[in-house]
C-alpha cells in the first residue's frame, strides 16, 4: 500500500483553508484524510507479521559491529504503508512508529547500541516483540533452530530488525525458495536502509514460553 499527499489545485488560499483541502493518495486513488487515518489504524491493529531468525554473518556485512554469532530477529510486516509529504522523501509508517517508540532508524553503518524498554519474548510457537509500555508491537510464528536458542539466551539480548524489507519473504515475482538465499536477503536489507526504512536495536530477551 502506497501512500503520499498531493497539493490543492490553488496555491493561493490561506493556509488554514489549504490544510483543510489538501488531498492524500493510497496506490493511485485520491482519499480524503478519514481514509488515511483508516489505513493507519488498519495497519496498526495487524501485529502477525513474518519472523526469521538468523546469526549477524547471516545478514550483516563482516564489519566487527557484532559478533558473527550474535543472533538476529527480523520482523517483516506484510503490507508497506508509504507516506510522503509534498517534497519530502517517502517513509514508512509502521517503521516511524517503531523509532518513535524507541527503535533507531538504521541505515547500516555506526553502532547499534542497547534500546532500553523493548522485550524480544519467545512465545509458544515464534517470537513476540513488544513496546516498552508491554504492548505487542509485531510476531510471528517460526521454529527457533536449538542454536540461536542458546545464543539468545546466553546473551540475553538480540538484535532486531524491524521493516517492510528486512530479508524475511521472497519479493514479488521471486518464485522459487532456492533464490531467496542469504545473499538475496542481504541485498534486500541494504536497499531499505539505504532508503531508511529499517528500526533496529540490541534489546532484552526473554527466554520462556
């Protein structure tokens, strides 16, 4: 789901009539602001998202910022929800929501320190990741490879990756499992960061079902 705000045709009313008028587009079609706030909530409601578990030299380049055992939860929503204002570059919602709440907007180079607040728990059947308020932001359901299992726990932190983009589903027109491979996946997380629509932080985990 695509969306950005389109100017009125008459640049010339006040400002307040302006903002009153001014019309937003999700895909092709013009919707009045209802609509958007709508979409946003529809969004905000859909916590199942996709979830892979993986090692940092599963996914991150060899750089020394974690070591390459350090285990990785990518959370990968199902839709997109694009805003852009008038000559602004595009974002996505539910990303801005994560670093609003905490989470750093990660563009794949510096640091990634700890996020205080945040709890990555491993639930019955996948991971849950939750806001510092305890609210469930995002999960999904996976069997967790006894590896990463004992990293995590080991560690008792995990760093997460949050985004439309993050190596979790193949992309549209990728038919075949056997081309979505680690590469593939790598690739993927460096386009979005360089767009910056990734959140990541390191945060705590929580072991027990």
């Amino acid at each position: 789901m695509s969306l950005t705000r389109k100017e009125p045709a008459d640049p010339g009313k006040p400002d307040r009539e302006r903002s009153d008028q001014r019309r937003y587009r999700i895909g092709r079609a013009d919707v009045d602001r209802q609509a958007i706030m709508a979409a946003v909530r529809q969004v905000a409601l859909d916590v199942d998202d996709g979830v892979h578990a993986c090692f940092a030299e599963d996914l991150l380049d060899p750089d020394g910022l974690l070591p390459r055992d350090y285990p990785v939860a990518c959370f990968e929503p199902c839709s997109a929800l694009l805003a852009a204002s008038p000559g602004g570059a595009p974002r996505e919602v539910q990303v801005e929501s994560a670093i609003a709440l905490g989470l750093r907007r990660w563009q794949g180079s510096g640091v990634l320190g700890r996020v205080g607040g945040w709890l990555l728990r491993r639930a019955a059947r996948g991971l849950e990741l939750l806001t510092p308020d305890g609210s469930m932001f995002s999960r999904g359901e996976l069997a967790l490879p006894p590896r990463w299992i004992s990293e995590a726990m080991s560690v008792r932190r995990v760093l997460v990756l949050y985004g439309p983009w993050v190596g979790v589903r193949p992309p549209q027109g990728c038919t075949d499992d056997g081309q979505y491979t680690a590469r593939a996946r790598r690739d993927e997380l460096r386009q979005a960061q360089r767009k910056g629509m990734v959140a990541a932080g390191v945060i705590a985990f929580a072991g027990r079902p």
